[in-house]
C-alpha cells in the first residue's frame, strides 16, 4: 500500500464486495486513520478505479489539512 499510496480489497475478505482505501495524516505526518470506499463487483470496473483512488485521495488531503498536515503525500 505504501507505495502504490492506497490499499484494495478484491474480494479477499467477503466475495461480491470491492474495497479502496487511503491514508489520513496528523500534523507530524504519521497516519492515523484511513479512508474507503466499498461497493459490490457488479458496480466496480477497473476503468473507474483511478478515478475513485483520486477522490479518496482529494478527500483524505482535506481531512488531513484540518488535522495540521501541511503536505499530503498521495502517490506520484
């Protein structure tokens, strides 16, 4: 997860669901929560994943903003 800058479940955990997570920074830059998204196999297609990684991304850079985190390291 680290270096790709998210995490995903394919169906490990339960068959049927689908599951994309990212990190959620405090001000010193440590992680301290997460952030995901799950929805079923019929919804999810690879073609729309980049696209759900960057709104988790957007969304955990706010939230970590409003814990102090200056620079929100998403995946290059």
């Amino acid at each position: 997860m680290k270096e790709q800058g998210y995490g995903e479940d394919n169906e490990e955990q339960e068959v049927g669901l689908r599951c994309i997570a990212v990190p959620v920074y405090d001000r010193f830059g440590k992680v301290i929560a997460g952030l995901s998204i799950s929805l079923p196999t019929m919804r999810f297609t690879e073609s729309k994943k980049e696209e759900f990684i960057k709104y988790l991304h957007s969304s955990a850079a706010m939230i970590s903003s409003r814990l102090g985190c200056t620079e929100y390291p998403a995946a290059k």
